[in-house]
C-alpha cells in the first residue's frame, strides 16, 4: 500500500511520524513523509519517500508559537497561511499524488479534503485534543484550569474559527476541484465519501485518560516513541562533564525561536547560577551563542534519546514529543510552555506530580526557574511519580497499535465498511 504521510510542524511533530513510517515499511508498505524541507535527510535516513512542502518551519514556528491564545492565536494562523497557501496546497497535492491513503496531523480541514478530493482513506492523528474534552480545554485557549464547562466550550469556539479560516483559504481551492464548500461547524466533522475518518492520538491514556463522550472511531494509542538503542557519538568535552560531578539538568526549549531567545537564555544562566545545579543547555533553534559556565555545558543538538539516559531532570518547553520522551526516561520535569498545546502538556506533567507547576515564558524570571530547579533536584515526589510513570510508558506499544489501526482503516474503507466497530487501544 502506498501511504502518505503529511505532517507541518518542528521536529517534535515530525519525530513521532518517523517512527510510525518505520514501524509501517517494516510491514511491507511503501511510506512517504510530506514535511517541511528541513527534516529530508531524516525522513530519507529512515528509507521512507520525502515530499517538501513551501515554506520555511523556523519561521513558521515562530509565527505560531509567541504566546498568544485564543483569537489572537487564530489570526496568526491566517497570518501565516497568507503567504504561503496557494503554493503549499499545489505541493500538498503533488504530495498525494498516487496515495492509496493519506495519513496527516491536524491541519484543520485541508488533508482531509485531500482525500476527499483523491477518493482514498484518510487516517487523522492528533498530538493534543482538538475533541471536546472535558478534562482540558483547547490547544491554544486559555484557562486550563477554569472548569469543565470552560473546557468543553472552547471546542465549540475553537472550530468555528477554523472553519472561517478555512472558509477564508479552503473554499476556492475545493471548488475549483469540484468539491462544494465547507460549513461553518462548532466540533470536528469526520464524514469522508460515506466512510467515518478513523483518528488516532499519540497520546498515552496514563497522562491523559481517553474521554468518555469521545466516539468509537477515536482512539488513544499510546505515545509514538523510538525503541531503538541511540547510536549518537558525543563531543568529549560533553562526556567528560557528564562524568565531572552528579548527573546534571538538562535544558532546553527545542524549536522555539520567538520571541527574545537571548533574553531567555540570559535568565536560564543566572538561574543556572543561583540554583547550584549542573546543567547541560541545548540552545534548538534560538540561534543564540551562549558561553559555557563551570556549572554549565552548551550544547548544540544532542538525541534526546541519548542524553535524558544521563540526566537527573529536564527543564522544556512542553513539545508533545519532548514531554512524552521526558516521562519514558522517568525524568522529573518543569515545563517552560511558549504557546499552542504547550500549556496542556505542562499542565499534564504538574497533575502526574512529576514536577512543579509550570511557569509561562512571559513569567519566566531567574528567580522563579532556580526555585523550580532546585524543587526538581530535591522533591522526591516528582522522582517516584516519574519513576511509576516511566515504567508504564515503557510498556506501551503506541506505533503497533496506531499501525493496527491504519491497516484497518484501509481494509474497512476498501471492503465497504464504515470504519466504526468499536475498536478503542
């Protein structure tokens, strides 16, 4: 089978998809990745097909993620869309051309009108709720601590102003391809040519425990995590201060770039100081220079997966591919959230009691970071807690289960079938 798999977003987006396309070609099916033209090499490194798409993801990255929520977030998105809609659908469809499914993270509606348009199976798979959710409110509102009414009406608001974003760069593409525009809805619409969308979220049922009111043909799978024993060589001057004192912290904010870097990694510094920890700090993509302290090293990129084996604790952002990586490795974890879903996963992390409440990056000073330092290092709550949490992720088979799901998907929709018989992982 021919799949496509589109995913628009960082590393920590396209990281969980490259073990999924692993886990399908080792079942015989030929797999391509639609992605951002930075993650090539990996995608190729892994023996799956590359498609790029226009557009460059730092700058993407940093147009969605400054911290803004709610409506403002919103138009951000439209923001960004403009500039760059027309030649990023041409490529989303030379992308599928010839798919015999369509697999893709949540972009509102356009993959699934890929399908539509292509007549062939559409998986969606999610990083974060986008399905009325009691228990959290939508990525990007605000509030995740105001109640479960609050919760459940952000989806309603939230997905009407995706559909009139997409009303605003959808509706002439669908209809120059013979397809009617789409409605104004307040929740997900999961009908595509007679058949109900399978979706599956890479999301573990012990961090986020799956909603009742959720239909059948959603399903919670488990984190998609890389089982593979690293291969990384380290620089040696990592190594020797690895082995110089106790295990240090690692910090890092990943592919966040917005805003003042320079500024937070200034604060991350003096609280580096004031705390007493070791640290190791990972600069991502904030394209800053910072010099090393004797407390300190600064690194380039370093595997997560290597490096969370040598470390007592993480400081992050709170990507859904760090935080899932943080909890397998049994790390206690402070999250930095930026915007967009970080809030809800720093918001998981403090309610697992694997670490201390989590602090904004707009309220982030070096005072309040050496405290959550210091609480990481010395709460043995957050130790045990990660330690029991680690250990249930490490037994989780998220890919194969999200892979069993696929094949089904396409047998149903091949065989006539509405793709809804109750099968919840």
């Amino acid at each position: 089978m021919r799949i496509t798999m589109i995913c628009i977003g960082s590393t920590g987006d396209v990281r969980p998809y490259l073990v999924l396309g692993r886990e399908l070609r080792r079942r015989g099916h030929e797999v391509s990745i639609c992605a951002f033209a930075t993650f090539e090499s990996a995608v190729r490194a892994e023996g799956l097909g590359f498609r790029p798409v226009s557009g460059d993801v730092k700058t993407f990255m940093a147009n969605l993620m400054n911290g803004a929520n709610g409506v403002a977030f919103l138009k951000q998105v439209r923001d960004t869309l403009r500039e760059f809609i027309e030649p990023f659908l041409a490529d989303l469809e030379a992308a599928t051309e010839g798919a015999q499914a369509i697999i893709g993270t949540y972009f509102g509606q356009v993959f699934q009108s890929l399908a539509e348009m292509r007549r062939v199976p559409y998986v969606q798979t999610h990083y974060f709720p986008i399905d009325p959710n009691p228990q959290a409110p939508i990525a990007s509102a605000p509030g995740q601590r105001v109640g479960k009414a609050w919760n459940l009406a952000t989806y309603q608001l939230g997905h009407l102003l995706i559909s009139t974003l997409e009303k605003y760069y959808l509706s002439d593409w669908r209809q120059s391809r013979g397809m009617s525009p789409r409605k104004l809805e307040a929740a997900p619409s999961y009908e595509l040519c007679g058949h109900l969308i399978p979706v599956l979220y890479a999301i573990s049922p012990l961090i986020m425990p799956r909603p009742a009111r959720w239909g059948e043909n959603i399903h919670m799978t488990g984190f998609w995590l890389d089982r593979r024993e690293s291969s990384y060589q380290p620089d040696p001057a990592l190594d020797d201060f690895l082995a110089a004192g106790e295990k240090p912290v690692y910090i890092g904010f990943g592919s966040m770039n917005a805003g003042d870097m320079a500024e937070t990694l200034d604060i991350v510094r003096e609280a580096v100081r004031e705390s007493g920890v070791r640290a190791v700090l990972s600069t991502g993509w904030g394209g800053v220079t910072v010099p090393p302290e004797e407390n300190l090293y600064v690194a380039g990129f370093v595997p997560h997966d290597w490096l969370f084996d040598r470390v007592s604790a993480v400081v992050h952002h709170g990507g859904a591919g760090t935080t899932a990586t943080s909890l397998r490795h049994a790390l206690p974890t402070l999250v930095v959230p930026f915007g967009g879903d970080q809030p809800f996963w720093a918001e998981r992390v403090y309610a697992a009691g694997c670490g201390p409440k989590a602090i904004p990056r707009d309220k982030l000073t070096a005072e309040n970071l050496a405290e959550g330092l210091r609480a990481l290092i010395s709460n043995p709550e957050y130790t045990r807690n990660a330690a029991c949490i680690g250990e249930a992720l490490r037994n989780e088979h998220g890919c194969a289960n999200a892979a069993d799901l696929i094949e089904k998907a396409v047998w149903d929709w091949e065989n006539g079938n509405p793709a809804q018989d109750g099968m919840n992982i």
